[in-house]
C-alpha cells in the first residue's frame, strides 16, 4: 500500500483545486460558441444545379462563382407578391396585428409556403415589446393556417385560424390586405436573378454563403402555383390585393 506524502499535500490540495476552478470557468467558454460575424453583398444567381436529390446554387460573388449546396442551414429566400389564394390552410402565416375589440386585425401578411414532408415551425401570438414610438397593441403573429372563411358579420373581412401554441383572440383579415410569398424551392429562381447574399468570411479571403434572398420580379398567382400540387384555390379569400 503506498503511503501519502503529508509534506506533499499541500502542494497537491492547491493543485486540484486550481484544476478545478480552471475547468469551471473554461466550461461556459466552450458551451458559448457565438455565431460568426455576416454581412450582405450583391451577387447574380448563375445557374441551378441538380445534384443527386438535392440542388446547388451557383452564384457570382466579386466577380468569382461559388456552388453553394442547398441544405437545411441554408437560409433560402424566393419572395413575391401574391395573391388572396396562398391564404389557405397548409401554409404557414406570418404578420403583425393590432389588438382592437379583443381581436387581432392584420393588413399585410406573409406566407411561407409549405410542401409535402416540410416540417412547420411552431406558431405563436405575442405582444410586441414596447418600444419608442411603437404601438403598446401591437402583437407578433405566426402559425399554420388551419381555416380560412369570411367573417359572418363582416363579410369584407376574412376570418382565419392558425395553429399556434396558447390560447388566442380571433384573427381578422382586413379588407384590402396584402400577400407577401416566401418560398424555399430553388427551382423559382431565374436565371442571371439578382440576390442578396449573406456571407461569412472565411481565412484567405473566401466567403461562406449562408443566406440568400431573391426578389421576383411578377407576382406570383396561387391557383397556377399550387396546380402541381393538385390543389384547388383557397375559398373565402377574396379582396386582396
């Protein structure tokens, strides 16, 4: 059996103790991993390729052309006008709304179209931290529209319900509101399109691409968009523009 060296205890006490207190302090550091700086640059979509299942997006940045794979950690963005017709059940909806007679009005809304085995994110209905200048019934709206009908008593209004999580107060769609599409399916880009691109950079001057956003020209018509889809037309959803 080995002995302890008592004259050596001390030494060895402090030792694991310093041990210890380096490893708790260097453990949030190695939890916290901060996200790396971006900026925005202009860019030109070249091309759409197809590889395996997937696509690659080949785009020019500063003169130089870069694949960039279409993955989850993408941030995809093909925006357009729309029409009354994307309002319809299956697609996710995002807004902001003013409470006013214990219901939520909305005048421009977003729809981020979903596809088949595309999983939709959570929906929720919260107030807008107040802010200088900013309206204390403003609310943050969001989720998957469930139903969509005009409102009895109000016809020129559009009743909507979404999927979100919590209680919320009735959502209503009034007269003359606005549909902004954003879609994720690289397929809707045109060639030679111009992009906004969210770049990372990297050691020797490259870039990492880790958002693009491209704005169509032509508003988009929900009725030709969803006919592959074998969809019909959302009902009840009239006067947008």
């Amino acid at each position: 059996m080995s002995r302890l060296c008592w004259s050596c205890a001390p030494r060895c006490w402090i030792l694991l103790t310093g041990i210890a207190v380096a490893a708790v302090l260097a453990a949030p550091a190695l939890a916290y991993r901060p996200e790396p700086d971006t900026e925005t640059k202009t860019g030109t979509v070249v091309e759409i390729k197809e590889k395996g299942r997937g696509h690659v997006i080949v785009v020019e940045i500063d003169g130089k052309q870069q694949d960039v794979p279409v993955t989850p950690k993408l941030d995809l963005q093909i925006i357009a006008s729309g029409d009354a017709g994307f309002v319809r059940p299956g697609q996710f909806l995002t807004a902001s709304a003013i409470m006013s007679n214990d219901k939520l009005f909305i005048k421009e809304l977003t729809i981020q179209v979903q596809r088949r085995g595309q999983k939709t994110p959570a929906g929720r209905i919260a107030k807008v931290s107040a802010e200088a200048g900013a309206s204390t019934l403003a609310y943050d709206v969001s989720g998957l529209i469930t139903a969509s009908q005009p409102n009895v008593d109000y016809p020129d209004h559009l009743d909507v319900a979404l999927k979100t999580t919590g209680s919320s107060a009735p959502i209503m769609l009034q007269p003359g509101y606005t549909v902004t599409v954003n879609s994720g399916d690289p397929a809707m880009i045109p060639a030679n399109a111009q992009a906004e691109l969210r770049v990372a950079p990297l050691r020797g001057g490259r870039v990492n691409v880790v958002g693009i956003k491209v704005r169509l020209e032509q508003p988009l018509v929900a009725e030709e968009f969803f006919k592959e889809d074998g969809e019909s037309p959302g009902s009840g959803a009239a006067d947008a523009k």
